[in-house]
C-alpha cells in the first residue's frame, strides 16, 4: 500500500495520496508511469461530450490554444476481452497564472467499452482494491454506486477545491455509474458502465445529500454476495363486482 502522502498545491513535488496511485500525481509524474498518453480529450459541455486530440497535436498547439488544465490525458487497455478507458482529469493551482502551470491528477474516469458487472470491476480495474469490509461506507442511487476506501487524507485537500475544503476530511472513493439505472435489488451482477476514482467528503454525503444517497451494505463484501432477494408481492385477486 502507497504511503498517504502528498505536496501542498503549491509544491513542486507530489506523490499519491492514497493506495489508488494517481491522485495527487502531478502530469510529468503521471507521465513517467504510464507514458505518453494515447490522446488528449476537453470536455465539450456538461453532458460528458467530449472532443479527442492526438497527443503531439495537442502539444504542438492546442495545448497553448485552450489552456493545458482542460486537457485530460487518456490511455485505453485491453483487459478480458474489453477496452478499458482512463481519462486524468487535472486540478492546477489557481495562484499559478504562468503558460505551464504544475498540474495534479484529481479524478481518475474509467469507461468500459460495454457494460460490466460490479463484481468484475476489480479485475479490470486493478487500481481499485474496494474494501471486503460489509459495513464499509457505501452508497446508492437509481444511477450509481459509491464506496469509500480507507482512513481520510489531509493532503488531499490540494486537489478539492470546494468553499468547505479546509473544514471536511477527504477519503478515496470508487463511484461506478450505470447508464440505464441500477435494479431495485442490487447484486455483483449489476451493469456498469463507467468508474470514477476520487476524493469525496463522507460527512457531506451523510449530512447533506442523505436524500439522494442511500446507504447500502458494501458491494464488495460476501455478505452483499449473501443476500437472498426479498420475496414478490403476492397478486391480488380481483374480486367480482355484483349489482346490487
């Protein structure tokens, strides 16, 4: 397990905050790890479309055209029989105004090329090691799945930038989202399409967004895997209508 350690957004060195190895990496230290990226994509609007630019034409103008902070680098894989998307999104200092600010990773986006169950997550995903713990925090919507992983990091603060930062304590979580919704009764079997590796505020989820996060037994523990669905409803029989 990586050490939970990690530079001020004003250092020059970073390191990841957590066991997920990424966030908190700066671009170049990204870079030395996995490589150039495949391609560069900007997000085109608020619906998740997006626009892809060969690396080296990114580099050679585009970079200086858009603003380096809007590029996410992407590497796609190839891992049992599906493609395995990721896309690093990047936080900058906003005190830094120069051409080529120091970045670091915030978000970790993972799409597949077509939906996965939950309990095949892990073995595409080898940066994600969910925790087994049954009463491990985690949450669920119609749309998505939410675990947090972990003790919270202080230096992880550097790459949130929401008003409250300073006063939450800030945990690695898993959010894996379902495009056509999640079944009433959740199982390792539930399709999903995408993962996004992040930082998020346990306490905000619990206090403020209780309406639309329900708690849930962990989806990674064999207590989840144990749960026997609750039964059908039993169809009433219509009765006849008599004149009087």
């Amino acid at each position: 397990m990586l050490l939970l350690l990690g530079a001020a957004a004003s250092g020059a060195v970073a390191a990841p905050y957590f066991e997920d190895g990424y966030l908190g990496l700066t671009q170049t230290e990204l870079r030395e790890k996995l490589g150039p990226p495949q391609a560069v994509r900007d997000k085109k609007s608020a619906l998740r479309f997006y626009r892809y630019y060969p690396f080296a034409e990114w580099e050679k103008s585009y970079k200086k055209l858009l603003g380096p902070q809007v590029g996410e680098d992407v590497y796609t894989y190839k891992r049992d029989g599906v493609d395995v998307r990721y896309s690093f999104a990047y936080v900058t200092d906003p005190d830094d105004l120069s051409e080529s600010p120091t970045m670091w990773v915030k978000l970790v986006d993972i799409e597949f090329s077509q939906p996965v169950p939950i309990g095949q997550i892990p073995s595409l995903v080898p940066e994600l090691k969910p925790p087994t713990e049954p009463n491990a925090p985690a949450f669920r919507s119609n749309i998505m799945v939410l675990v947090f992983k972990g003790e919270p990091a202080a230096a992880a603060r550097a790459i949130v930038r929401e008003p409250l930062r300073e006063r939450l304590d800030w945990s690695l979580t898993f959010q894996m989202f379902a495009l056509q919704g999640l079944p009433e009764f959740l199982t390792p079997q539930a399709l999903i399409d995408r993962v996004e590796i992040g930082v998020q505020s346990l306490q905000t989820v619990r206090d403020r967004q209780r309406l639309t996060h329900e708690p849930i037994l962990n989806p990674f523990s064999k207590e989840f895997a144990m749960r026997v669905p609750p039964p059908k409803p039993a169809k009433k029989i219509p009765l006849p209508a008599y004149a009087d």
